[in-house]
C-alpha cells in the first residue's frame, strides 16, 4: 500500500528528508490506476447499448490488468450517464476530463451526444474513441488536431452498403427514406443520397421523424403513394420499432434495410413479429457458444445464459477492441498524456482484437478503425440477432 506524505513547508525546507519525500511523489504516481471515462446511455431506451458498452470495457480491462496493466499500472473505469443527452453527455466528458482525470474517454452512444463531445475533446487534446455512433461527421470534424478516434460503422460506408443491399437482393429501383429527425438522420441523408447519385437512381422521397413518434404512417403513404419499392431506415430501437407496427398498420410488406439502430434493444419485443423482417448492419455477432470471449463474459456476468442474452454484441466487440486500441496506444506512447497517446494511435500494429487483428488501424486521414469488409447483414430471428443466410 503507498504511504500518504502530508508535508509541511518545515518538513520540506528540511534537506536530505525533503529530496527524499519528493522522489517518493512519482513512485506513487506511478502505483496509480489509470483513468479511462465512459459517456454512454446507461439508463433509458438505448440502455441495453450502453450495458454493452460497458461490458465490453470491462472484458478488455479484465485481460489488460490480469497481464500486468498499462505502463505498470492498472486500468480504472470511471463511467456517466448521458441519458442520451447531448447537454448532459457534454457536462460528463468535462468532468471526466477536469475533475476525474481520466486519460481518455471512450463513448458517445448517439451520434449527437458524440458531436456535442468532439470540439470539447480537440480542445482538451483528449483522446475521444467512439465504439458506437457512426455519424461521418465525428470523426471527419475537420479539426487541425484530430483526438476523436473510431472503432464502429460509419454511415457513409453503412449507407453504400445498405443501398447496395437493397438493390442486389431486392432489385430495388426506387427506395425511400424513412430517417430519425436528429444528426443521425441528416449525416445518413447525406450518406444515402450520395450512394443512389453513384448508381444514377432517383429515391421516392425522404421523410423524417421524432423518437417520441407514435404514428409513423403519414410519412410512410407518402413514401408508397410516390412508388417506393424499398426503405432505407435509420432511428434506433423504440422509433425503429414504430416505422414496423406502422407498416403492419397499412398493410404495406416492403423490403427495409436499416442502419445498426434496432440492434440496441428488445427490437421484436416492442415492433412486433413483423420486426424479424428487417435486415440491418452490424459489426460482430456471436454465432458460437465456445467463443472465448462469449465464454468469459458469461463468466463475469452470469445472468447471461445464450446467445440470445447478448444484446447487442457489437457493442461489446467495438468497446473491447476499442480498450485493446487505446491500451497499445499508451503503452508505446510511454506516458498517459493526451498528445502523445493520440500520435501513438498512429503507429499501432498487431494488436488482435475480437473483430480482426488491427495493423495501423488510424492515419491523420482516416481516424476509423473498421471499413466495409468489417460489416455483416443480421435481423432478429426469436429474440436473438444472427447473420443473415447467403
């Protein structure tokens, strides 16, 4: 156990007794754990998420401090609720950094929490590594000095890929847009009229609307009355889940394929038999019970008897390889000060994480670890989200 020194100007005026107190103070610097600060939805309709989250951390910080630590100390979580509040998210990331200390933050579940958070952690020049919101624009800020760091879908890759989808498995020729009217909705707006611009194809139209929504179907009439033969969705669970009780309401059986937000929850709890239809993105799934990390994370939360149990997966993928990232990254930089950290992200190698092996994940010009070739298509089939057949 370190010993607490109070000094007193007598005792450090006292020569040899003072030199020797004030070498002990870096000792005990370095015996303490490393801070890493979690803004993320812990409570709420996206709180499955960031349980997810949370336990991914915890799985990653479970190997890294069994192995020793970080530069000989272990690895602390301190975490805040966002509530997913961008106000609230950013009075957190504060605290975290200023009155906590911590040497990075990890989190931003919804991208307007994240872009609340980002001008705050370039200022501070605090390392901000998101392992769930995907708005292009977090980590494309355009900061001279970008500290803000990915390892999770982005929508302009998502938004390629689920167009692609839709018009190879569906043959769609004129899809409509159904988006959650907040910067998720927009950054995907962007995303997904860039994609049909690249095919030359027109859209039935784009409609927007609120998470406290209970009715969906005048913008979804619209949407048929204009020839839509497909929809692109983008809201996370509870939204996700009205746009489907209102298709089930008209009657209307079209092809969606949605962005990552019904993976976050009970999806078909609250949408119905209906939501086993949508087809959705995401980054990792367990498909085997004898996987090594499904294996000890029914082992330190053992609540979780199946697959079905882990809700979502993705989210406890990104956030474990997103403390494996960070944890090299303090490592080769030697020092848990947030400039350096940040150009050692740079220079990381041969790090395996749970969704690939990360060789220069980050360059000052792509500051997301994961690409398409790390996505996969999923729905929800009796409660628990599976890939989708080929």
């Amino acid at each position: 156990m370190p010993v607490r020194l109070n000094l007193t100007r007598r005792t450090v005026m006292a020569g040899a007794a003072a030199l020797g107190l004030l070498s002990a103070v870096p000792a005990k610097a370095q015996e303490d754990p490393i801070k890493i600060g979690l803004v993320a939805a812990l409570s709420g309709q996206s709180a499955k998420s960031g349980e997810a989250i949370t336990r991914g951390i915890m799985l990653a910080l479970d190997k890294i401090n069994g192995e020793g630590g970080v530069l000989g100390r272990q690895l602390e979580l301190v975490s805040r609720d966002d509530e997913s509040n961008p106000g609230k998210g950013l009075v957190a990331a504060r605290e975290l950094v200023q009155r906590e200390g911590v040497a990075a933050l990890i989190g931003g579940l919804d991208t307007p929490v994240s872009l609340a958070i980002v001008p705050f952690a370039n200022e501070a020049k605090v390392p901000f590594i998101g392992p769930w919101a995907a708005g292009t624009p977090i980590t494309k800020n355009g900061a001279e000095e970008n500290y803000v760091f990915r390892v999770s879908a982005v929508d302009e890759i998502v938004d390629e890929a689920i167009t692609e989808y839709l018009v190879t498995k569906y043959g769609a020729k004129r899809p409509g847009m159904i988006l959650i009217n907040n910067p998720w909705g927009e950054s995907n707006e962007k995303g997904l009229l860039k994609a049909l611009e690249a095919r030359g194809m027109e859209h039935a139209g784009i409609e927007k609307f609120e998470s406290n929504d209970v009715d969906v179907v005048p913008q979804l009439t619209r949407l048929k009355e204009n020839g839509a033969d497909g929809l692109f969705m983008v809201a996370n669970v509870a939204p996700s889940a009205q746009v489907v009780k209102s298709l089930d309401k008209m009657g209307w059986d079209v092809p969606i394929a949605s962005h990552w937000g019904p993976a976050g929850g009970r999806f078909t709890e609250l949408a119905g038999a209906s939501g086993e239809k949508v087809h959705f993105i995401q980054t990792f799934l367990f498909t085997d019970p004898e996987h090594p990390l499904f294996v000890k994370l029914q082992e330190m939360f053992p609540e979780i008897e199946t697959l079905a149990d882990v809700t979502p997966a993705t989210g406890i993928a990104n956030a474990y390889d997103s403390v494996l990232l960070l944890a090299a990254a303090i490592e080769a930089a030697g020092s848990t000060d947030g400039p350096a950290i940040r150009e050692a992200m740079y220079g990381i190698s041969g790090v395996e994480g749970v969704i690939k092996t990360y060789d220069t994940p980050f360059t000052p010009d792509n500051q997301d670890a994961l690409g398409p070739n790390d996505y996969l298509f999923s729905q929800f089939v009796d409660g628990q989200i599976i890939p989708l057949a080929d």
